[in-house]
C-alpha cells in the first residue's frame, strides 16, 4: 500500500464483531487480516473502518507530499523519496541527497510544509490518469513509475505536481493539523 499501513476496524453483524487488525490489497482484493475468525464462514457482515486511524494516516500520508515537495525546493530536483512509513502516529520519509541536511536546510523545509498547510490548497483531483500523462505533468517520480498502476490518482496545487495514488488523503491542506 505504498507505505502507508492498511485500515483497522471491525467486520460486524448480528451474532458476532470481529476485530480487523490491517487490510492489504492483492490481486486487486481486499484482504482482512482478523484477530479471529468468524464462527460461521458463510455469514455475511458489515466493514467498519476506524475513522480516526485512517484520517491521522491520511494526513501524514498527505504529509509525505508536501514534504516530498518542499525537499525539492529546498534541496534542489536532485532529492528522490526512497520510500516511506505511515501510519496514524507517524511519519518516516526516506529520501536521497549527497550530503548531510543542514540545520538551515531542515528548517527551511519544515517552514515551507508549514505554509503549504496554512494555505489550504484545495484538492484537485482526476482520476485514471494514465502514467504517460502524469510523467508529463511532472507528477510522477522514479519511485511511482516503478510501482504505477492504470487508476492512480494525480492532485495540483499550482506550482506542486503531487501524485496522489490509491491511498487515502486530506481533501485540505488545513486539515493536517
């Protein structure tokens, strides 16, 4: 899932709730990982998904971008994200560059994010863009033209080319905080 851990919540129906411990997508299902099975395979349920973990993973899965951004800027177009781990209580953002992060660097970054988020772009989103596309937009890095799938979605602000692909984000930057 690019990252970023899978929802947790509980599958329930009249007899029993089963705790869901992480989703993941293969083959293009929904797998849930349960603490148990349900007493009766064929029982049909409900998925209830816990909102507040997914909407803290969502906004520092958003996070990822603006920081992805703002290293550029920063840095310069030479900074590739490497990978990365998000989850509701935290964010690991691992990137190239050839030297050290300076003090200054790191807090001119940390000052851009920042305003991005204060500026409260909005989400302009599009689905099923094709990779050609996006490769031409500037939205897609080395690391997304490795693992793109035909459905991804790609988001704007301006001057900010964010690929945005199936993972849950913040529809406003404000909404970070």
């Amino acid at each position: 899932m690019g990252g970023q851990v899978g929802d947790q919540g509980v599958l329930v129906n009249d007899d029993e709730t089963i705790e869901v411990l992480d989703t993941k997508r293969e083959n293009n299902q929904s797998i849930h990982i349960v603490k148990a099975l349900p007493k009766n395979l064929q029982a049909e349920f409900m998925a209830c998904v816990d909102t507040e973990k997914r909407n803290a993973s969502a906004a520092n899965h958003t996070a990822t971008h603006l920081l992805d951004y703002a290293l550029k800027q920063v840095l310069g177009d030479h900074v590739e994200q490497k990978g990365s781990y998000v989850d509701p209580t935290t964010l690991r953002f691992d990137f190239s560059h050839f030297q050290k992060v300076s003090d200054e660097e790191l807090r001119q970054v940390e000052q851009l994010v920042n305003q991005m988020i204060r500026e409260d772009f909005p989400l302009d989103e599009h689905r099923d863009t094709p990779l050609e596309e996006a490769k031409a937009l500037g939205c897609c890095s080395h690391l997304w033209r490795e693992v793109w799938r035909q459905g991804a979605r790609r988001a704007f602000r301006s001057e900010l080319r964010v690929l945005w692909r199936h993972s849950c984000h913040k529809y406003g930057a404000h909404r970070l905080l």
